[in-house]
C-alpha cells in the first residue's frame, strides 16, 4: 500500500543518505500505531535510483574512513555507546510508538543491542591480523583483515534498534560504509540510530538508511556497489535475499524464521518451567525469532505442566505499550493479528486442543490486539506446529521420553533456537550434544547469546556460512589478504621456472 504526500497530513520520514534527509520520493508507504490503529506517519519507499545514489554516496565516504586510525573508530563507538545509553528512553518510546511492544520490552531491546556496540569498541583486538617470520630463508608472510567496502543491512520490523546495531556495528568497525534498509513498517528508529552515530563524529555517507519496498531490496541484491548483504527475516524471504545475492557474486548472510521448542523433562522445576514457557512465548506478542512457540512435555508431568501454564495466563496484562501495567502489546498490523487467528481457527480444526483463545479477549481500541492462546495436543502436520506463526500462540506437544523429544526437533525444518528444562545434569550435557539447533538454553527459555558471542541458527533458520554479531560477524564483515614478503640482495636475483618450495 503506497500513498501520495498529497492526500496524507502526516508527518514524512525521509531517507537519511549522506548526513541529509531526503523526503522527496514518488511513493509513500503509510506507518501506523499498532496500539490505535491511527496512521501517524509516511515513509519514502525509495526507487531503483535512490538506493543507487546512496551507494555512490557511501562509497565515496568509505575510502576515507578505511584510512582513519582504529582508536579513533574506538572512540567513536564509546561515543555511539554513550550518547544512546543516555537517551534509551527516548529511542525506546519511537520503537513503542511504531511497532507496539511494551517499553520495557523496548528497552530490553535496545540494551542488548549495546552488547554489540560494547564488543565492537574492541576493534583493535578483533581486526588484527596475523604474522610469521622466515617461513622460508629470508621469507615473511602476514595475513591482514580489509573492509568488504559497501555492504547493506536489510533489518525486520520485530526489532528495529537491536538488529540494525547488530549489524551496522560491527561493518562500521571493520571500515565499512553501510547501506541500512529498516522495515517500512517501523523506521523511524532506523534514523535516529544514524543521527547518534554522525553525532558521536562518524562521518557522513558511513551510515545511510535507506527506506523501501522490494524494489529498494532488489536494487540493493543486484548493485555491483553493493559487496555483502546482511539480512533477517522470514525464511521464504531469506531464501531469495540469499540465492539472488549470492548469484550476484555477494557475501550473504541471511537469518530466517524459526519455531523454537522448549523440553520440560519430568525431574524439572514444572513452577519454573511454566513461568518461563509464558515469558518465552508471550513476550513481545511472540514477536521474536527466539520466541518459544512449543513446549514439549516429556512423559506424566504434560497434564501437570499444562495446567501450571493454564493458570498463569489470566495475569498476563496485553494493552497500550505505553502504559505501565502493560506486560503485553499489540501485533505490528492488523493482517498480522488476523493471521494468527487464523492459525488458533485451523488448530481446532486439525483436531488440537485450544485451552486458551486469544480470539476470545475483547479491547477497547482499534489497535491490532489479540490475547494470548494456548494449544494441547499439536501434531507434526499441523499448521500451528509446521509453520512460523509469530504471534503469541503456544503450542503443547507430549511426547513419552527424552529420545521422542530430540527426534521431534531435530526432524524439524527450523533450527534457530531452543531449550530444555532439567534437574539433571547428564541429561542436559546429552541435549547440548544431540541437538541439531545453533542455539541452545538449558533453563534458559529464550538463549539469545551475549554480544562477545555470536547469534544465528542452522537449517532453513540461516543462509550462508557465518552467524551475526560477535566475532564471527568480523569475519563476515572483513576479508583476509595474506602477504609474502622477501628483501634479497640484488647478488641473489636469479630466474627459476620452477614452482617456489621451501
């Protein structure tokens, strides 16, 4: 849906390219309140030539900063690091504003999102390289790390602070200049972030956002300019980010979708485990990637579990994400809210068991709400377990023992994240091992690592070779360039055809 700046009479977030903000554009895309379901904003989506320009721009920018010292890209960092810090409060209330989630919930977001800034302040450490001397007589060689040069960011809307920090962080450090496509749905954020950095003194045209549609993500997948691609979304999306990239002769990153299950065994804390199934489902409306969507009960606890679940629920407090009592927002549109109710609808229909109906919680408002469900007796081949709902839906899955439940996940598609709540510490080193997941918790619901670690899962849940943010995002975001070094006396030149040995 695009609109004209005619016929709206709200205000126009514009592209920020260059240190400029640009709003002049052919189309417009509405941003609404998800708590009011008022349209409070316009975005420029921008053309083919827009994300052309901005590549220019920021590659001219970037021959500059790859010159700049490492401790003076340091302190810029401490700098970003600060001044967001201190403001949190204010960029926690445009994320509330835009995509609905709880404050809390914002600022949660935007503290770890500092994780990244806080390891990236490091560079110096992290971008250094590697030497040896007299491999062969008089013979050196030392391996460097070197910018990509302009590489883009295409970030979801479910967390509009803490990804674009995730990656612009650590690409900026390495000498990058970035090209960063937030989610149209909730920009804003996106151009804030960029003003904090040129304020701590990053120069302008490192950071350039970049706001739009599928043509702006095509145009960035097939600009030559344009050397790597980082991307998270869902996995039909990330599939094609990843093969047109790629084909493209890019370095690609791309994070899919997930449906991350929690094992309960029956020598857990059931108290524990039920408190942490509702905080891992429910948070953020189960608008995360690392959500838990399932909990799998293992043998004669399931109708205990259930109900220790069961009665929590009626506590949970879903409304404005602004209000202080509320531990729950709203969905990010209104198709989002009526594609989990359609997903509640088929689970009845499938022959699971609905316990609790969000469908059934009423709100005074026209914002996208829906209460929270709870499902018993999920299946493989139903919809509400095959597919992403990312909504806040949990689904029950029983199964007889230990062997059952690593089976169930590891036949799974996705692979992004999950956990197992146990007493017992064999059981939980044996999971740690068996599982085929590239996140593990253990009495952790929601293992999203520290910054000084890094995020990504395996399967249809990540495409291409190299997980985000920590040190193997400096891998990504870098090149190696390995140097042979020799100094003879010119009495020592000779010609030799033969291939140089040792």
């Amino acid at each position: 849906m695009s609109q004209t700046l005619e016929h709206l009479s709200v205000s126009t977030i514009g592209h920020h390219i260059g240190g400029t903000s640009i709003t002049d554009s052919e189309r417009f895309g509405p941003v609404y309140n998800p708590a009011t379901g008022e349209q409070t904003g316009q975005v420029a989506l921008a053309s083919a030539q827009t994300v052309r320009e901005a590549t220019t721009t920021a590659a001219a920018a970037q021959r500059g900063w790859r010159r700049l010292g490492l401790a003076k890209r340091s302190q810029i960092l401490f700098t970003v690091r600060q001044l967001i810090d201190e403001r949190r409060a204010e960029l926690g209330a445009i994320i509330t504003a835009e995509h609905g989630k709880v404050l809390s919930d914002a600022d949660g977001e935007i503290v770890r999102g500092l994780e990244s800034v806080d390891f990236c302040t490091g560079l110096m450490h992290h971008l250094k390289g590697e030497y040896a001397e007299q491999v062969a007589t008089g013979v050196d060689v030392h391996q460097t790390r070197q910018p990509l040069g302009v590489v883009a960011c295409i970030t979801p809307f479910n967390f509009p602070a803490m990804v674009p920090l995730w990656m612009i962080t650590t690409a900026i450090a390495a000498g990058n200049a970035v090209i960063l496509k937030p989610s149209e749905r909730n920009p804003s954020a996106a151009n804030w972030i960029a003003s904090i950095f040129e304020e701590a003194g990053l120069p302008a045209g490192i950071l350039n956002v970049v706001h739009g549609d599928k043509e702006a993500v095509d145009e960035i997948l097939a600009n030559p300019g344009i050397t790597g691609v980082s991307f998270v979304g869902s996995t039909p999306i990330a599939k094609y980010v990843y093969s047109t990239a790629a084909a493209n002769g890019k370095r690609v990153q791309a994070l899919g979708g997930a449906k991350n299950h929690m094992v309960v065994m029956p020598d857990a804390d059931l108290d524990a485990a039920a408190d942490a199934a509702i905080s891992g489902a429910y948070g953020s409306a189960g608008e995360r990637c690392m959500a838990v969507s399932v909990v799998v009960a293992v043998g004669s606890i399931a109708d205990e579990l259930v109900a220790k679940i069961s009665e929590r629920i009626p506590g949970l407090k879903v409304g404005d994400g602004t209000h202080p009592d509320s531990e729950m927002g709203p969905l990010i549109t209104a198709a989002a809210r009526d594609r989990v109710a359609g997903f509640i609808a088929s689970a009845q229909e499938e022959g699971a068991e609905v316990l609790v109906d969000g469908r059934n919680q009423h709100f005074d408002s026209n914002g996208y709400f829906i209460g929270v469900s709870l499902v018993d007796h999920v299946k493989p081949g139903m919809r509400v377990y095959d597919e992403e709902i990312f909504g806040p839906v949990l689904a029950v899955v029983r199964v007889d023992d230990y062997a059952q439940a690593v089976e169930l996940i590891n036949s799974n598609r996705f692979a992004n994240g999950t956990a197992v709540f146990t007493r017992d510490g064999k059981t939980a080193r044996e999971y740690e091992f068996d599982i085929e997941v590239g996140m593990v918790g253990i009495n952790v619901p929601i293992p999203v690592p520290i910054g000084a670690f890094s995020f990504g899962g395996w399967k249809d849940s990540l495409f291409g070779d190299t997980h985000m943010y920590g040190p193997e995002s400096f891998n990504f975001y870098t090149r190696r360039k390995v140097v042979t070094s020799r100094w003879p006396d010119p009495s020592e030149s000779q010609i030799e055809l033969g291939f140089p040995t040792h």
